[in-house]
C-alpha cells in the first residue's frame, strides 16, 4: 500500500511538473532516447512525446497510414540508438520488426499508439538489464533491477533481500564483493544517477530532487551528490545543464 502511494506521488510530482516545463525540441528528444539507453523508465516516461505529435510531417493522407508510418521511423531510430549503446543488432533488429509487424496490423490509432508504449517500454526495460548483466550474477541483477524499481522511496537491504528470498546479511556479503560497494552506496550513487539528469534535463530544485529521490534531508543529497561528483548539484548544473535551461 504505500509503495503504491510513494509511486501514485511521484507520478504526480512529474506530471505538476511537466505543466510548467519547456523544452527545446531537439534537446529533448536527445533525452528521450537516451532515457531508454540508460534503462531509466521514469525518464522516458517524462520526456515522450505522443506518437505523430503537432510538428510532425504527415506522411499519408490516411489517419492510420499516417500513423503506422511515423510508428515504423519512431522503432527504426530507437533501434538504432540501442545498437550505439550495447544492444546487439540481432536483439534490436528483431523487436522492431516485432513491433513494426504488430503495429501493421492494428486497426485504429488507439491500437498503434498502444504498441508504441509497449514498444518504448521493452526497449528500455532490455537496455536496463543489458547494463547490468554485463557486470553482475542474476541474484546481484535483481537486486539491482529492485533497486532501479524503487529509486523514488526509501531503498532497505532487509526489502530488498525479502523480495530476492536471502537474508540481508548475505545480500550484503554479495553486493559488496561483486560491486566492490556496500548495498546502500550503490544504492546512494544510484540516485545521485538519476540527480545528475534532472539537474541537465529539469528545473527541479535542489529540494524537490532531494524529495523526489526520498534523501533524508536536502542537505544529505546536497552532501551525497558532492562526495560521488566531486562538486555540488548547483556547480553541476551550471557546468552540464543543456543550453535550453542555462538562463532559467
């Protein structure tokens, strides 16, 4: 019950957000794609835009053409951009012409735009456990798959063993020697991640990132980002913030 309401809060957060945001175009859509190569759900969610949105050519007259057609050259760049960063071709290749396929036979806009989320979100969720299964066993990827569920609440090595079936004490023995980390720094560099792309993607505060990634105290984030960055979410942000945002 209060995963449920930690997420339903974080969903709202984004969207209140988002009211309010204004992004350049060709920045964000680099921020889309490369939300799905770095496995980030949350960010795909945040920077998508609707599949044959306003200032898209139209590419045939009829309304469903027209959309299955901006549907096969949405599969073909995310393709291709997961292919820059890891996945192998094959693996790419074969779900979009999965998808391409499926989306070839819907009989309405609705069906077309429903695959496409299914299709962004199993890119994504590939490209996530592409990351991590380079480095780490199955057991150390689900923790790590828990983790990256759960970045927006409090993240305990004792729910994450629950959920894995192992006792916290081994969890802990694990993690530490295959990721030379101790459960809750892995966890801490994690946020700190996912801070780094709201401070170049968003105008969020150093608050409300605080908040929003469930630190202790805005004062922790600020003392966590510094320890793992080398300097303060604010100094980060004038360095690396997009051009878009340099003057908000």
């Amino acid at each position: 019950m209060s995963e449920n309401r930690d997420n339903n809060v974080v969903s709202h957060f984004f969207s209140h957000r988002e009211e309010d945001f204004e992004y350049a175009p060709f920045d964000r859509e680099m921020a889309f794609y490369e939300s799905i190569c770095s496995g980030n759900m949350e960010f795909v969610k945040m920077f998508a835009e609707p599949l044959f949105c306003e200032g898209c050519g139209t590419l045939s007259r009829n309304p469903l053409q027209n959309m299955k057609y901006h549907f096969t050259i949405s599969t073909a760049l995310i393709a291709r951009f997961c292919v820059g960063s890891g996945m192998t071709p094959e693996q790419a290749y074969s779900l979009s012409d999965v998808y391409i396929n499926r989306a070839d036979e819907c009989t309405s806009i609705v069906d077309v735009r429903s695959v496409h989320d299914e299709m962004i979100e199993e890119y994504t969720r590939q490209m996530r456990i592409l990351r991590s299964s380079r480095l780490y066993s199955k057991r150390i990827l689900r923790a790590v798959e828990y983790i990256s569920e759960h970045l927006h609440s409090r993240v305990l090595i004792e729910e994450a063993a629950q959920a894995l079936h192992i006792t916290p004490a081994y969890l802990s023995r694990l993690f530490k020697s295959e990721t030379g980390m101790t459960f809750s720094e892995y966890v801490n560099r994690r946020k700190i991640e996912e801070a780094t792309g709201l401070l170049r993607y968003s105008d969020y505060s150093d608050l409300e990132i605080s908040s929003l990634l469930c630190f202790s105290s805005q004062s922790y984030f600020i003392k966590i980002f510094k320890k793992i960055m080398g300097m303060t979410p604010n100094e980060y942000k004038k360095k690396y913030r997009l051009p878009a945002y340099k003057d908000k």
